[in-house]
C-alpha cells in the first residue's frame, strides 16, 4: 500500500494503520500480523485494522497462552472479520497498569479540547467508567502537566503535519514502547 496524506489529512483507518506501523506518530508498541505469531513472544494483544461493525470480544486486551490468541482469533473470523486485518500487538504487562491520563485531544476553536480519563484499565472500559473534558488551557497544563517533553513535542509535530486531526493517547507513569517515552499515540484519525 502506497502511503500518502492527501491535503495534510489521513483518509481512513487502513493509511492510519500503515502509517503507524510506519513510526509516523512516534512512540508505539510493536505489531505484527498474524502470520507472523509464533516468534512473537507472549502476552500480545489483538487488533483490528478496519471497522468490524459489531464488539470484538478480548479487543486490545493481553492474551497470555497461544489457545487464548486461536479462541479470540476463531471469534473475531466467526464475527466477520478479515484475517488479514487482524494485527498482533506487544503486550507489556508493564504498560498494562500505571496509566495516568488518556483520551482524545484535537485542536479547536478553544486551541485544544481533551476528552479524557484518569482511570487506569484499557481506555474503552476506562471512558466508559469515567469521561471527562477540558478545553484550552487547561487541557494544555493537563496534557503538559503528564507528558514527558518528548511525547509533548511529538504531539507537536503530529499536529504540525496532520492540523485537524485527532490524536487518541495513553500517558503512563513511566517510559514504555519503542522509544521509551511515557506516551503511546494509538491514532491519528480525520476519519
């Protein structure tokens, strides 16, 4: 797949996935596809590259055995998914815990808005939990106040690059993913 950004946006999951994949957001945890699963070591978590139309069972969250990964796989497939689209993710239980801030932040009439929680779980159970929002500078001194300088200045530069998108995140309480810095910039989305 050609990798382009038409008028500075990202079009639809599949490029937001290549482009990751790419180092394009900076720090992220490592991903494989499943053809690639048996020198991966374990826990992994799995993904979707695409819009499944229902809930996935076990999305996101750490598979500890091979037979986890095969019954949550055979789940997703009996659902409708492509294989193809299935990605094997790192899975540090490091990083499974210790999460300080995480959401979505865009740039807005406000400068920023931020919708985001404290909650510490995988971020679709945590919003679900707990959901809160802030707007221009305070969503600024959030962001700054948990970030280190260079995951701040990476969001920076997303922006710099992609001006209207939406940046979902996770800062932990310490470095993880390939650079060592404490946030991981799941997506960068116009879509």
């Amino acid at each position: 797949m050609k990798l382009t950004v038409v008028n500075e946006t990202i079009p639809d999951k599949q490029v937001m996935r290549a482009l990751y994949e790419r180092d394009a957001f900076g720090n992220r945890f490592r991903s494989w596809s499943l053809d690639d699963l048996a020198a991966v070591a374990l826990p992994v978590g799995l993904m979707y590259n695409g819009r499944p139309g229902v809930r996935l069972p076990r999305y996101a969250e750490p598979l500890e055995t091979r037979a986890e990964i095969e019954e949550t796989c055979a789940a997703w497939l009996a659902l409708g998914c492509d294989r193809r689209r299935i990605t094997v993710s790192q899975s540090d239980r490091a990083a499974n815990t210790g999460r300080l801030l995480q959401g979505e932040v865009m740039r807005d009439e406000n400068y920023l808005s931020l919708t985001y929680t404290t909650v510490d779980d995988l971020m679709r159970r945590a919003l679900a939990a707990q959901t809160r929002h802030a707007a221009g500078l305070r969503a600024v001194l959030l962001l700054r106040g948990a970030m280190d300088a260079a995951s701040w200045d990476t969001l920076r530069e997303i922006w710099d690059r992609w001006p209207s998108s939406i940046v979902e995140f996770s800062v932990f309480d310490r470095g993880v993913g390939s650079l060592g810095h404490n946030t991981i910039f799941w997506e960068v989305r116009d879509y």
